[in-house]
C-alpha cells in the first residue's frame, strides 16, 4: 500500500534538508496517516481529512 490518503490523495513531500556547510540532502515529508474503519472498510485517511469528517458528522 502506498502513503497516500485515500479520501483527498495527497501523498508525500519531497524537500531538502541544509546541513551547517550548507549541503543539501533530498528528504521526503510523510502525511500523518492513520487507519480507520469507514463504512466497515479499512481506509487510510490523513489527519486533516479525519477532522473535517468529524466536523461534518456533528
């Protein structure tokens, strides 16, 4: 399974880390994915979208 979430699709982030002499070493930037039963499926859902689903439930 790959690290997006399946209800917005947003996936990892590629960015760059600086060391002291300024050398630049590519890393990627992960989603806080989390895994939850939706609709009695497993579905992995990022934070972000986890709240608004929660906001429009109420």
């Amino acid at each position: 399974m790959s690290r997006t979430c399946e209800i917005c699709g947003r996936g990892p982030l590629s960015s760059a880390s600086r060391s002291h002499s300024n050398i630049k070493t590519l890393t990627k930037k992960y989603l806080n994915l989390q895994t939850k039963k939706i609709d009695g499926k497993k579905t992995k859902i990022c934070t972000s979208c986890l709240r608004t689903k929660s906001k429009v439930a109420r």
